[in-house]
C-alpha cells in the first residue's frame, strides 16, 4: 500500500470517491437478501429516494455512467412497467418510512417525452405519498431535453432543483469530449430554465477536457455565470476504460499537458471571488442560493432507497444494486434482464456489498471529510462509541502534513487537502474495498 505522501507526489486525480464503498467493489451476494429483513433494523423516518432513468441522446466521451442511448419509445414504456414493479415491492418491503429528499438522474430524466415524464412522478406520489412541494426534490437535464414543456412539467410536480450537464460553452471543446452540442443550444436550455423560475440551478462543467486552456476554462466560467446559477459543480476529466475517450490513443492523451490543477485553482479562485461558498473539491453554492428546507436528512447516517435499473441502495450494513456495466452491449443486457424481472424478483438484494463496523465507520469519516463540514468527532463518537483517531489513525497524517485542520470537535480539511480530495479519498479505502475494486471485471 503506497503512502499518502508517495500519492501526493503524482497526480491529484487518483480516483473520484462519490461513494464508499466503490460500486467496483460489489460483487454478487453469496444468497440473496430479502428487502423487509433488510430494512427492518433501519431508521426510516428520513430516506433519500432516487430513481434512475438510464437513458441518453448521445454518449458522451468521457461517461461511465450506466446508461444507453437513444433508445425506441416502445423500449422506455416498458422500462417504466419494470420500474413500478420494482417501486411496488420496494414500498412494500420498506413498511413505514417517510422521505426526506428525492433526486431523478441517469442518463437523462428528461430524454422521456412529458408523458412518460409525469408517470415516473405518478409512480413516487402514488407509491411514498410525494406530493409536489412535499421534499426537495431534483432532476438532471440535458441542453436538447430541457425543453419548455417538460420544465414546466417538473415545476408543476414540485422539483425545486435542475442540474445541466453543460462541460463546456466552448463547441471545440464539447466535441472533443465526444458532445456534438452547440452553444446557442446550451443559451437556450438555460434560458428556458431560468424562465421555469426552479429556486436552484446547477450547472456541470468539466476541466482538463482535450484541447481546453486555462483561459478558456475560465472562460466557460464566465459564460455559467451570466446565468448566476445557485450552484457549479466543477469535475476534473477522468477517461475511464471503455469510454469513448478510452478508445482514442494513449500517444494523444499524453502528449498533452496536464492542467487540471491550474484549472482547479483558477475556478476555485474565480467562484470565490465571486461570492460563491466551496462545499467540496467539486461543489461551490452561491450567496443567493435558497436555505435548505423540508425534513432533515444525513447522508452519513440515513438510507438511500434506488430504484430502476442502475440505481444504489444504501442500509447501514449492506448497499446493493443492479450490476453495472459500461460497453454498449453489457448495459444493454442488464436492461434487458431487468425489463424482463417478475415483480417477485424484486424482493431481494442479491448483487452488492456487506459493510462490517470498520467498514460502516469508514465510510462514515470519508462521507464527512471530503465536506466542507468535516468530520464531527463528538458526533461520530455518539455514532459509534469510539474515537475516530483511535478507529482509523490515518486521521493523524493528515493533520501532520497540514491536509487537514483540528477545530475542537471537527476534523476539516485544509485548502491544500481539498485540492487532493481525489487522492486522500483513495487513500482512506480499506484494503479490502481496494482488492474488490483492483479485481474487478469491467463490461
């Protein structure tokens, strides 16, 4: 196992920790798991509801994400049978609960047209009782499916947050990131949003893309900003196998300068100059952007129920899923398999991980650290009924090369330790969730 200072002297850019553990590290479970039994030795009373919906116009260059493209109307209408079917048993297996947030992502929510659209809504509110305005709810576009009639569909059933996957207001460099959008397209997406009046607005973009200067970078920035969206979200370029910029050479990616980290500190320093608050390494709200409201939710310690094909769910001792694939023809087969899923199926979990109390603890200081919060000794203490540094000294390093800073009860982490937040998330992995992830079999 390399050292974090032997990390620190590469590259930034280890891995993106979204989740712990990675989902390359679930495997099939030896049996598989009733739902109820699962659930029923967990707090219910504020959990996440996502639901995915794994379908695009067009795959992107650098996406990994399981998701299929352009697929026929016929194909859509029976993904959303499956997914009713999947929701009914879910609901039954979760018994009493209650919802605290909810989030449609993918893919592309808005690839369906507005009828589909409004039965995915009717399958939450019929199914967990959401009513519109009921939780904060979001929904992820794209600049050709932000259309009118389907924001103004998501307004009317109470989503009060958008993110647009934009990368770049820059056509050369949207191209080159396998994106065949134009700019004018974009401008109007977001217009429309704005006109929709959603109380927040997100918009994607990425840096490092080939071709792409500082300067253009920022000036990307610049153009988001016109739209002074309540929230950016600035991803580092990651070509991850089998993804459309996996298959152009390695000669051409590396002869090209790495300006990730300039990227970075430009558009950190430009956000907050502007008013803007950093939230993670990825992360920035603005000053403006609404209070959170409706019921409490932690995402260290309340559940995740996802349903549709490609969706994770998270109980405190297991998270479980479908399988994931990236190539055309293994996202293709899961989806067929899943259409094909009798509502019985459904039941039970049986592709996923089982977190052990090390396991629980450290997912729970990674989930914390990688936030602008940090980690909350006391609360962690009353969480497990032990010290953090004691549970995983690791905890000291950071502090010893000033990645990370001591306030009381609370571990944060320092400018220099955000900045390597895709390196000292890797780093925290056990080493059992890193055999799981080097072994993976990825389709």
């Amino acid at each position: 196992m390399q050292s974090l200072e032997e990390m620190l002297d590469g590259t930034p850019y280890a891995a993106y920790t979204y989740s712990y553990p990675h989902k390359m590290a679930y495997r099939a479970f030896p049996e598989p798991l009733q739902l109820d039994e699962l659930w029923a030795r967990e707090d219910r009373h504020a959990l996440f509801l996502y639901m995915h919906i794994p379908f695009c116009e067009m795959r992107c260059g650098f996406c990994n994400l399981f998701t299929t493209v352009d697929p026929a109307t016929s194909f859509a209408s029976r993904y959303l049978e499956a997914l009713q079917r999947q929701t009914e048993r879910a609901r039954r297996a979760l018994g009493e609960c209650a919802i605290a947030r909810m989030a449609i992502g993918g893919g592309t929510p808005t690839y369906l047209d507005t009828a589909d659209l409004a039965r995915l809504f009717d399958i939450a509110e019929q199914l967990f009782g959401i009513a519109p305005g009921m939780v904060p709810t979001s929904v992820e576009t794209s600049p050709l499916t932000a259309q009118p009639e389907k924001l103004q569909l998501l307004r009317a059933r109470g989503v009060d947050r958008v993110s647009i996957g934009v990368q770049s207001f820059i056509e050369e460099e949207a191209h080159a990131a396998g994106r065949s959008q134009k700019t004018a397209d974009v401008e109007k997406a977001l217009a429309a949003i704005r006109e929709a009046q959603f109380p927040t607005l997100n918009i994607d973009l990425i840096y490092g893309l080939p071709g792409q200067t500082v300067e253009s970078w920022l000036t990307s920035l610049h153009m988001a900003l016109r739209y002074e969206p309540e929230e950016l979200y600035l991803y580092p370029l990651y070509i991850r196998p089998l993804t459309g910029l996996d298959r152009v050479s390695a000669a051409r990616h590396s002869s090209t300068e790495d300006l990730r980290l300039a990227c970075y500190r430009a558009g950190r320093d430009l956000l907050l100059s502007a008013g803007y608050t950093q939230v993670s390494m990825r992360m920035f709200r603005a000053a403006h952007a609404p209070e959170e409201t409706g019921p409490v939710y932690c995402v260290q310690e309340d559940g995740m129920v996802g349903l549709g094909c490609g969706a994770r769910s998270y109980t405190s001792t297991h998270h479980y899923a479908s399988e994931y694939a990236v190539g055309a023809k293994g996202v293709r087969a899961i989806l067929s398999r899943y259409l094909e899923t009798p509502a019985k199926e459904f039941d039970v979990a049986s592709y996923g991980i089982a977190l052990d109390g090390e396991e629980q603890r450290r997912r729970y200081i990674i989930k914390s650290l990688l936030e602008a919060g940090g980690l909350n000794c006391a609360a962690y203490q009353r969480r497990f009924g032990s010290d953090a540094f004691a549970d995983l000294p690791a905890l000291l390093e950071l502090l010893r090369l000033e990645l990370a800073s001591s306030a009381g009860d609370t571990i944060v982490l320092t400018s220099a330790g955000i900045e390597r937040s895709d390196t000292i998330g890797p780093w925290l992995y056990s080493m059992h969730v890193r055999d799981l992830v080097k072994g993976y079999a990825l389709r």
